[in-house]
C-alpha cells in the first residue's frame, strides 16, 4: 500500500489511469475504522483492479466543535486494517491540503430541502461540509467509483446530488450497512459508548425494525410516537427523529403507495453519544 500525502503524488501513482477512469475505486472515510469501513474497501476490490481510500477528519462537516475534538481516532491501527483490505493507494491529506484557501469561503452547494430534513435539521451546515470535503477530494483522486455505505443515508442522497450538480463523471455505488451480531450497525461513535449503553443501543435497531414493520399499515403520528417511547424506555435521552421517509427525496411519509420505495430512519443519543441508523421498508 501507498500513502501520499498530496494530490500531485496521487497523479503520479495513477499515471496509467485516465481521470475518472472505473478501473479506479475510491473510498472516502474519516478513520477510526471498523469492519464496516473494511466491508467497503472490500466491495470496492471487487469493482475495480485500484482501490484508494483517503482517511481525513474533515472540520466542515462538524457542527458541533466538541463532537469534532472528540472524534476517535486511531491512524496506526487504521493503516494496517487498509494494508490487509486489500487498499492500494492510501490518501492522507493535512487540513492545509484540502483547503489551502482556509474554511471561511468554500462553495455552498444548492441541496435544496435535503439539508433542511432530518440529519439537515438537527446538524446544520454539516451536509454543505459533507459536499465540500467530498467535492474536494473527487477533484484530486478522481476515482471512476465511489463507495459509500448506506448506514449514512442522506448522506447517500445529498453526495448523489453533489455528483449532479457538479457533473462530475464518478459513480457512487452505495453499499449495505454491516451490523454487529446484535444488529446495531457499525459506527465509529459505537466506541465512546459505555458497555450498558452499548447494550441499550440495540434498541435503535429493533426500532426501525418496528417502523419498517408497520411503515405502510400505521398512521405516520402514531408509529413516530410509539418509536420514540421504545427509544425513551430503552435509556436513550433525546430521539432527534424516528420516522419514515421518501426513499429518495427524505421528505416524511405518512401514506406510502405500496409501490413508493420508503425508508425508516432513526437518530438518538445514549447518554453524550448520537447514534444514527436506517432500513429501507420492503
Ligand atoms: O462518512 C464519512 O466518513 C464522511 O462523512 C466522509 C464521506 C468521509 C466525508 O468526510
């Protein structure tokens, strides 16, 4: 495995590809990685014969500065993972590097009620951070494929967006989430959780297992309401949102036709941690 440091190294390693060629597969990740991350790196080998993964913990997309100093970290151990995944190429940017300019006036990307929505509405400004690191590193790696995982899934749907808007001829392949034996999907966050609190989070699962159940049975109020008390009654604090969506605009679905593809979606924190999971409803 190589790890550069600079677009131009990038260029140099991938003198034999053409930009945006599909032989080459990309795999964005903040670090702190688990069997999740790996799953995509292994998906990714099976696309494409390059595989580049970048680990970069990008200070646009915190909204909250405390979350941000608080992000696990754990380089080392990250290397390794990649080196046995099968990564080929490593990118591992300084913030300089991404933004030689500084953070005060990058571009601001048209997301339209998606940022507003759910994950939008509770963490303001975080999907333009999302855009604009995503955006940035489309530039330099300039990758065929891109591999996201459907655990972040608006952030699935505004990174299609960006890719419209900015024309750019990458292919976002999403893949599905990698849960724990328990069905808690896997997170970087999971690691900041207590063990009683990594217990209670199964619950965010067999939540939206419940909503996806009875997505097109029960009235949107009434499932929303009983989701959220499964959530309070398990030891979560505060449920920012347990709801079924439009599967591809997000907006909020009360009736679905039974051919409408929709999704359920939970965000709640356990104690200083926020957990977020979804499941497409059959
Ligand atoms: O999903 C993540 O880890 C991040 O949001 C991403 C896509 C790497 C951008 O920083």
């Amino acid at each position: 495995m190589i790890i550069v440091k600079t677009a131009e190294h990038i260029r140099k390693v991938l003198a034999d590809y053409s930009p945006f060629d599909p032989r080459v597969a990309f795999v964005p990740t903040m670090g702190a990685l688990h069997e999740g991350h790996l799953a995509l790196v292994a998906a990714a080998r099976e696309m494409a014969p390059v595989v580049v993964t970048s680990i970069f913990v990008n200070p646009t997309q915190f909204n909250d500065p405390s979350d941000f100093a608080r992000y696990p970290k754990s380089l080392e151990q990250d290397i390794l993972m990649l080196e046995a995944a099968g990564t080929d190429l490593l990118f591992l940017p300084e913030v300089s590097t991404m933004y030689p300019k500084g953070t005060d006036q990058l571009p601001v990307y048209p997301l339209g009620r998606l940022e507003q929505l759910l994950e939008g509405h509770y963490r303001p400004g975080h999907f333009q951070g999302v855009c604009q690191v995503v955006h940035r590193l489309l530039d330099m790696v300039q990758p065929g494929l891109l591999v996201m995982g459907q655990k972040d899934y608006q952030q699935c749907m505004v990174v299609r967006q960006l890719i419209q808007h900015t024309g750019l001829a990458v292919q976002l392949q999403i893949q599905p989430t990698i849960r724990e034996n328990d069905g808690l999907a896997m997170s970087s966050r999971n690691r900041r959780l207590s063990p009683q609190q990594r217990q209670q989070a199964v619950v965010l699962f067999s939540t939206l297992q419940y909503l996806a159940r009875n997505a097109r049975r029960l009235p949107l109020l009434t499932l929303e309401a009983e989701a959220a008390q499964q959530l309070l009654d398990a030891g979560f604090g505060t449920v920012d949102y347990a709801t079924i969506a439009d599967a591809h605009t997000l907006e909020p679905v009360s009736d679905p036709a039974p051919d409408q593809p929709v999704v359920a979606l939970a965000a709640a924190w356990l104690g200083e941690v926020r957990l977020i999971d979804n499941l497409p409803v059959p």
